[in-house]
C-alpha cells in the first residue's frame, strides 16, 4: 500500500502543473492587457468625457469589492498555508471565506449594474447613444471589462468549490495540493486585474 502511495507521488508532476498554470494566466493577462490598452488610447483621445462619465459611477460600491477582492486574497493565501501546515479544517474554513467573497463581489456588482440599466445606461441603449462619444465610448468599455471579470470572477468560483469538494472527499492534502495552490493562483490573478479596473473607472481624474 505504501508503494503505491509513494508511486503515485513519483509519477506526480506538480512542477508541470504549475507552468502549464503559468502559461494559461500568461494568456488571461495578454488579454486583459489589450484591453487595458484599448481603454488608454480611448482615454487619451476623450479624457473629458471619461471624467465626466465616471461620475455615475459608484465610487462606494467601487471600493467595497476593491476590499472585498484584497480580503479574498488573503483568505485564499490563508487556505493554502493551512492546508500546507495539515491543518485541513482551517483550510477549509478559509476557502469557503474566499468563495462567500466572490459571490458577495458579484452581488454588489449586479446591484451596480442593475442600477445603470434601471437609468437606460446599458450598451447601445438610447440614453447612451444620445450622449458623448466619449462617454459612449466610456461606458461600453466598463460593461465589458468589468463584465468580462465577473465572468472570471464567478468561474473562479466554481474553481474554488471543486477544491472544496476534493478537500472534503480527501482528494487534496497536506501532501498534494498544487489543484489548491494553482486554483489560488487564478483567483490572484482575477484580484489583481480588479485592482487595475477600479482606479481606471472609478477614480478617472
């Protein structure tokens, strides 16, 4: 029995998971990074159109999933140290605080979008359209973007709930974790593009 643990454990290849990890987030950044670069050509043409549309945007709610994500951040750190010190139940503990976040950051972000559509603020709606072009501009690269991250956000969710049920049925442990660790390593990822989407939105000065 103890040979075949130990089999299993040779034929693992932790360090392969991890790069091909790597390699996929590489991908994630490539793709919001043009994004990023799209929004800062349209800015530099439209600076006073941006500023004034981020007005009507809520800097509060803004704020609150920028604490929300950081905290997620921690909380998912938190699980792995656990889980790496054996300490299954403090790890899973953490990563259920880590999923209850993303589904509190996305309920913020439907009431803040409910809001915007409750206004006639929507893509291609007639409010919009009438408006600016840089406001126009302004408000369709918000949608996609910030709705492009949810979708990050809520498919790191079920990431982090299948985690969840292999802890539960002892498929990782203190001596196999990289699922866990990689799975961190996403929703890192998906905190920090948040990180970069709040202050372009919400603080355009």
């Amino acid at each position: 029995m103890n040979q075949e643990k130990t089999n299993a454990e040779e034929h693992r290849d932790d360090t392969g998971a991890k790069i091909g990890m790597w390699l996929f987030l590489f991908t994630e950044i490539l793709l919001f990074g043009g994004m990023f670069l799209l929004y800062s050509v349209y800015r530099s043409k439209n600076p006073l159109d941006f500023h004034q549309a981020a007005f009507e945007l809520s800097t509060v709610a803004g704020t609150i999933n920028t604490l929300i994500l950081i905290t997620s951040s921690l909380t998912m750190a938190l699980s792995i140290s656990a889980i790496q010190k054996g300490d299954k139940k403090l790890s899973k503990a953490f990563l259920i605080m880590t999923i209850i976040f993303g589904l509190l950051f996305l309920v913020i972000k439907y009431f803040e979008w409910g809001a915007k559509f409750q206004h006639g603020i929507y893509p291609n709606s007639p409010e919009l359209l009438d408006r600016e072009q840089g406001e126009i501009l302004f408000f369709s690269l918000y949608f996609i973007m910030t709705g492009l991250h949810g979708l990050h956000v809520l498919i790191g969710i079920f990431l982090l709930s299948f985690m969840l049920f292999f802890m539960v049925r002892e498929t990782i442990g203190q001596n196999d974790f990289i699922k866990l660790e990689n799975s961190g390593l996403y929703w890192h990822l998906v905190d920090i593009v948040w990180i970069f989407l709040f202050p372009l939105f919400y603080l355009v000065t």
